[in-house]
C-alpha cells in the first residue's frame, strides 16, 4: 500500500511537468491512475477483505467516470443544432444531429458508454447449434413411435409457443436441456444488451439458430437509407456510399416497435431476463429493475431510460424527419406540447432537466427499501460519481470536509487513508482542469491527506510536494507539522535536508522553519513560571539537560538551516535562553549557546538591511542588534562560568603539606592567573551593564515589557551568584595570595557603587525572602564580614588596606 502514494503523485508530477495530456484515452492522468487502481487489484490475494476489492474497483472507474465527463465538458467546440426541415430526413441522421447538438444529451451518453464499461457479471452462454434440439427430438420420437406426448411438453416449436400456452394457461414447457439453455441464452442476451453490445447479442442469436429473435433485437436501430441523407452536414457521399454499400439499415417503424416491446416486458408470464431485455431496449425501468443486482446496474436502468425518452421526444418534436414519426410532411406546430402520457416520451415530454431527473435518481437510491442497495448509495464512491455526474463538486467536498473529523472516529484508518488519497487527487486534478472548488474543503483535505503521508513515513519529498499545492498559510502549516516528526534521534543534516526539500516545490523556507518552530516553543514559552525564585545553590552551568529541555534547544536547528532565518534564530535563541534561565535551567542554555552555528554573529553584524536605522551602510536593524548584544552578554556570562569552573577544578588540587618549594610555588602561579582571568571576567561582567538593554523601550509593546521583565529577573538571578562567587575565589585563595583580600573586599565597593547599582539585585523580593535568601543581602553582608575580620587579623584594616605608619608597631 505504501507504494501506491508515491506512484500517484509521480503520476501527476509527470503532467503538471508536461510529460503527457491529462485526458488522454490511452496515456493520461487518469487513464494512468485508473491503471494503477487496476495493478492493486491485480495485486491482492485471493482471500483478502471484499472491502478492499470493492474500494478499488470502485476508485478504477470513478477516474475513468472523471475521465469521460470532463473529457466532454470541456469540449469547446460543440455541435451546432441542425437547421434541417427536411421532413424525410432519416430518423438515425437527426438522432445524431440531436444529441451533438445538445451538451446534456452527450454528457448522459457518456454517463451511459461509461456506465456500460462497467456491467455486474457477462459470462456469456455457449453458443449452440440448432433451435430447440433436446425437444424438436422428443416431439420427432412421439410422433414416430405414436407415444403420448409427455405431460405439458410444448406441441409446435414456433417462437411464441411458450408465450402463447402461458397466456391460455395449459403451462407448456420445453425439455430440461432447453429450457436451461433458453434461460441463459436470455441472461447473455440481457448482459450484453447492459455492456452496450446489442450487436453481439445479435450475432449471438444468429450463431445460435434463432435469427427470429436476432431481427427482433435489431428493431432498436434506428433507420437510414444513405438515398436521402447525401447532403447532410458531416456526410461524404462517396464515404458512406463505400461504407454502406448503399444499404438501408434500421426500423423505419421503430415507435411501434417500442411500444411492442414495452408490452411484452410488462408480461408477468415471461422469463425476468427477456422482459429485462425489452425493457431496455425500449427505454423502460420497471421491468429491468428486478434483475439489478448492483448501484451501477440501477443507475443504468434509469439513465439509459432517461437517454431513449429524450431522443424519442426530441425525434418528435423536430421539423427534419417527421415523416418517419407522423406519416406525415404538414409542418410541426411548435406551440404543441408533447403527450405527457406517452410512456415513451417520459419525463422528456414534462420538460424536466436532464440533471434534476439525475439528481432524483440517485436520491430514490439513497431512499431504496432494499438495505444493500441502500447502503451501497452511500458508498462514498458511489456518492462521488453521483456528484460528479450532477455537476455538484462544491457539495460534495464539502460534505466530505464535515465528516472527515467523524470518519477518524468511525472508519478504518486504512479505509481514511484510501478515501483522502481520492479526494485529494480528484481536486488536484480539477485544478489542473481549472475547474472552480471551494478553497476551505480543498486544503482542508489535502492537509489531511498530508497528514497521511506523515502518518505512513513517507519520505519528506513527497511531503513537501502535496504541501505545495496547498493554501499558503495550509502549506506552511501543514509543512512545519511533518518536520515536527523528527525526534531527537534525526541528526541536523536530516533536518536541514528535509526543510530545504519544501523549496524545491515552491514553499516559502523561512515561513516554514519559523511556524515549526513556534509549534515547539509556543506550548513551552507561552508564559513564564508564577513565581521566581531564587535557586539555592546559585547557578549550575554544568548539570544534565534533559530530553525536554534538548528537544527546545534542537528546535533552532529549524532556523540555522539558511542565513535567512538567522535573526529568527538569535531571536528565538534569546527567547529560549531567557526561559532556561528564569526556570533555573543554566546548563541547558549553555548547551542552547554550544549549539548555535559558528558564523551566526558576522552573518548577523554583515546583514546588508536598513531596517530601524537611518544608516545605508548595511548596518543590522536596531532589534537585530539588541538581540546580537543580548547574546553576547549570555556568552560572556558562560565564559566567566567556565572560567570559574577551570579554577574550582584546579584549586581541588591544591598541593599537601609536604610539597616541595617549587611545586608551591608553580601552583601558586597557576591559581594566580587563573584567578586574575576569573577577576576580570566577572568585573567586566558587572560593570557593563549585563543585559540592560539601552534602546529597549518597555513601553512601546507587551513583548516587548514582557522581556524587559524577564531580563530584570535573570539579572536578580546571575549578578549576586557571581559576586558570591567571585568573592569566594578570592576570599578563599588570599592564604596563597595575600593581594586577594583586598580584592575580595573591595568588591564590596562595586556592589554599592552608584553608578551600576549592583546592590539592588540582592534586595529581597519579600521580607521574609531577607533571612532566607541564600544568596541575599544579608548573606553576602555575612561573608564581606568574614573577609573583614580576616583583613583585621592579618594586621591590614577593615577594608583590607594597610594601618597608617604612626600606627604600626
């Protein structure tokens, strides 16, 4: 089944290139689908599902159904009605003078020949030799011997023998061979006159000794002698001279003769067949219902009545050739209505369009009273090709749109599947033939059928080419959703190739990559925690991401895919690296940051656009340049954690008690420089104004006081873990390196410096968050007093300064 999505779209790919005509008989679209419908057949094994048989039967001659309307209505260049009043005309030039002149009239012949490729059964009886032969030889032996004739065997082997001995009721029969024989010579004869072979049906009587039967099948045709039809349009003389060999053919009585049949037909007293037989052949429906089996059969019955009442009305009521109607040459009066009584003339003669009587058969259908013919009405094949034979695409799509979300619920998945892959075919090659659809349905069935493919992996090309010829907005949509299907096990280059597949069939890219990933992240980052709270132990840049967490990071991979969506990807990046931030989730965005691509920033700092900026140099937006100075400030925040953690690693080593000397002295080196590093990191940190903004206007929007908020925040999370650990390298390395404490307390300096107000991130958010606060006020009060004393006892001040001379002892 897999295989089946990928040779219909090569199929149609294959036309919209311009590889072949989409109704071609032999090689077209349809033609070709129809042909792989054909192969699934083909394919199934003998004990599969019936289910599954049917449905592709039924999908194989819906596209040949499409085929055949659409093949005609979009015929520019129909018939002009014929002008003729020549009243000896032959019925069978103004027949067809009639239909090509009327475009209902074809397209019902063509429901018609389509409906005929299609019968319930034709396994045509043996053809047999001789007429009657097991009875002619009982009637020859009774005769030779003198025996009694067997009780109600016929007397005379004349045609009507039966009918006649029915009607007086003596209950004739014929001997058993025959009479089996007789019955399925009329079922062939039926069946064939069903499949639209009334000619083999002749030929069939014919070769089984009963020309009788054959000349009263062929009273059907229609009369023509070529004597007086020369100079009708679309004749050649000579042509049809050699073709006909100038002999007249047809029922130059065929009005009576239909009426013959019809009565014969209404005969209880005959076999259901042979009145099936004349019933069709004469235009009636009643007596070829009962030997229906199928929707396709009842269609028929009432289609190929509706098709002879039209032409019989419309041989009456045209001024060529009446004299085959009337016996008669006086002019028609046109103000003279049909004989609505005539059961010949039907419906046609009350004036009804061909379409509504249409549209009423297939609603008596769906009313039937017999609950499989009933059912098989509402087979959503079946439904289709009643739509699309009453021209009514809108409703049908749009009936199918309001039960897909119940049909999810209620049908097999294989059967949705099956039903979505038609109805998005059949409007995509509507469109390619121009026809009007309802624009909702439409992409609303061809985004489910997308969802299929998702569905039954399939791989990204195929994907991308059925998003294409959705809506835009349904396109992208749809798009970013099949992306969403590579998990974390897809590496990078899987995703990039499948996002930049949509490109290949004219999706927009970025809109694609921005809507995938706002699907991940909107759930995520629709708002940020209650509450915020400050972690106990500070900051850890360095403990486990987990797969939620990895799964948010790996959605900017969607944006770094092409330079284009590089400012959506530092956008997002930053979005993303506020939240991990605000929900004490450091390592994650430091990760977030490991994972963004080399040459985002020059590509960035290079972009040539002007957009806020009063600069034609190139110079990036003023937003893009926030979001590039928002960056930079979180990789200098990392760069300064990973320094400290170098230290913390190394100061784990610090030598025992009996190092020697040199080994003191080269540690105490070491520790020193990477402390100096550890310094002027976090200084420079602290005193340029970590992610304060300038040119972010709170004001101006909600997004954009909601992200100063989170930035004032994070700056309430990050300056006093870093002053506390700064502090602490220092405090803690001033045994090795007096020069230290110094810096350890003046430290303290900085924080109540006016000028970057660092001391306002460590007040409490609520009073009891003073005493409580791990990393509070209070706290780091607490350990700039230890230092203080420290100071004290190794003979310095307070401040860590050393005593005035005067004071020195």
């Amino acid at each position: 089944m897999a295989e089946i999505y990928a040779d219909f779209a090569q199929e149609l790919q294959r036309v919209q290139e311009g590889g072949a005509d989409l109704l071609d008989e032999a090689d077209g679209l349809l033609a070709r689908w129809g042909a792989l419908c054909e192969a699934q057949l083909q394919n199934l094994a003998e004990d599969v599902d019936g289910d599954a048989v049917e449905a592709w039967t039924l999908e194989r001659n819906t596209w040949a159904l499409v085929q055949a309307l659409y093949a005609e209505r979009l015929n520019e260049d129909p018939a002009e009605p014929s002008s003729s009043k020549n009243p000896y005309t032959p019925p069978l030039t103004v027949a067809q003078k009639l239909i090509e002149g009327n475009k209902d009239l074809v397209e019902l012949s063509v429901i018609r020949d389509w409906l005929h490729s299609i019968p319930s059964s034709l396994n045509p009886a043996e053809i047999r030799r001789g007429y009657q032969p097991y009875t002619k030889n009982k009637l020859k032996q009774v005769r030779r011997t003198g025996a009694k004739a067997p009780k109600g065997l016929v007397e005379r082997l004349d045609p009507d023998a039966l009918l006649r001995a029915k009607m007086e009721d003596e209950g004739a029969r014929l001997e058993a061979d025959d009479a089996a024989y007789e019955r399925a010579l009329l079922r062939s004869l039926y069946e064939y006159v069903r499949a639209g072979e009334l000619d083999l049906a002749i030929d069939m009587c014919r070769q089984s000794d009963q020309s009788w039967r054959a000349a009263s099948l062929s009273g059907g045709k229609l009369w023509w002698d070529p004597a007086l039809a020369p100079n009708e349009e679309g004749y050649d003389e000579i042509e049809m001279v050699e073709k006909e060999e100038k002999r007249i053919k047809g029922n130059a009585n065929r009005k009576l003769w239909k009426s013959m049949c019809r009565k014969l037909a209404a005969q209880n007293t005959v076999d259901p067949y042979e009145r099936a037989l004349y019933g069709a052949l004469s235009g009636d429906v009643t007596s070829v219902l009962p030997v229906c089996s199928s929707w396709e059969d009842v269609v028929w019955a009432h289609l190929n009545a509706l098709f002879e009442s039209h032409v019989e009305a419309g041989l009456a009521s045209s001024p060529a050739g009446r004299y085959w109607q009337s016996s008669s040459v006086a002019p028609l009066d046109s103000k003279t209505p049909l004989d609505p009584e005539d059961p010949l003339f039907g419906s046609a003669a009350q004036g009804k369009a061909i379409r509504q009587e249409l549209e009423h058969v297939f609603e008596k259908l769906l009313r039937s009273d017999k609950a499989d013919l009933a059912a098989s009405a509402k087979d959503p094949f079946h439904v289709s090709q009643a739509y699309l034979v009453i021209g009514k695409i809108d409703e049908l799509l749009n009936a199918f749109v309001e039960r897909i979300e119940a049909a999810a619920t209620d049908t097999e998945p294989e059967t949705l599947a099956h039903l979505l892959r038609f109805f998005s075919h059949l409007i995509l090659v509507l469109r390619l033939l121009k026809q009007p659809l309802p624009e909702y349905a439409a992409n609303r069935i061809l985004e489910a059928y997308v969802h299929v493919l998702e569905a039954h992996d399939q791989d990204e090309n195929l994907i991308a080419f059925y998003a294409s010829n959705l809506e835009q907005q349904s396109a992208v949509e749809s798009y970013a959703r099949f992306l969403l299907t590579f998990g974390l096990d897809s590496d990078i280059h899987a995703r990039h190739l499948a996002l930049r597949k949509s490109r290949e069939h004219g999706l927009s890219l970025p809109l694609i990559a921005r809507r995938t990933v706002e699907l991940i992240l909107s759930s995520t980052l629709a708002t940020l925690p209650p509450s915020f709270a400050l972690p106990a132990t500070g900051l850890d840049a360095y403990a486990r991401v987990d797969a939620r967490q990895l799964e948010l990071i790996r959605s900017l991979e969607w944006l770094t895919a092409e330079k284009e969506t590089y400012e959506d990807a530092i956008k997002e990046a930053n979005a993303l690296a506020r939240w991990f931030l605000s929900t004490d989730a450091s390592s994650a965005a430091r990760q977030l940051l490991r994972s963004l691509p080399d040459d985002l920033l020059p590509s960035l700092a290079s972009a040539s656009t002007t957009t806020g900026t009063d600069s034609e140099g190139g110079e990036p937006s003023l937003a893009v340049q926030l979001d590039i100075r928002e960056h930079l400030d979180y990789r200098a925040l990392y760069d300064c954690l990973d320094k400290h953690a170098r230290w913390s690693e190394v100061w784990a080593r610090r030598p025992g008690p009996g190092a020697s000397k040199l080994d003191v002295a080269q540690y105490r080196e070491g520790i020193a420089a990477l402390v100096d590093e550890f310094y002027q990191s976090a200084v420079q940190l602290l005193e340029g104004e970590w992610l304060k903004l300038d040119g972010l206007d709170a004001t101006i929007d909600a997004a954009a006081s909601r992200r100063h908020a989170e930035l004032a925040r994070i700056r309430r999370l990050v300056v006093p873990d870093l002053v506390f650990r700064l502090h602490r390298v220092l405090y803690e390395t001033s045994e090795l390196i007096p020069a230290n404490l110094p810096l350890c307390l003046s430290l303290a300096n900085l924080v109540a410096d006016e000028r970057y107000q660092l001391y306002l991130e460590f007040v409490a958010a609520s009073p009891a968050e003073i005493d409580t606060a791990p990393l509070g006020l209070k706290a780091y009060l607490e350990e700039v007093r230890k230092a203080s004393l420290a100071s004290l006892d190794a003979g310095r001040g307070p401040f860590g300064t050393e005593p005035p001379a005067n004071q020195r002892k």
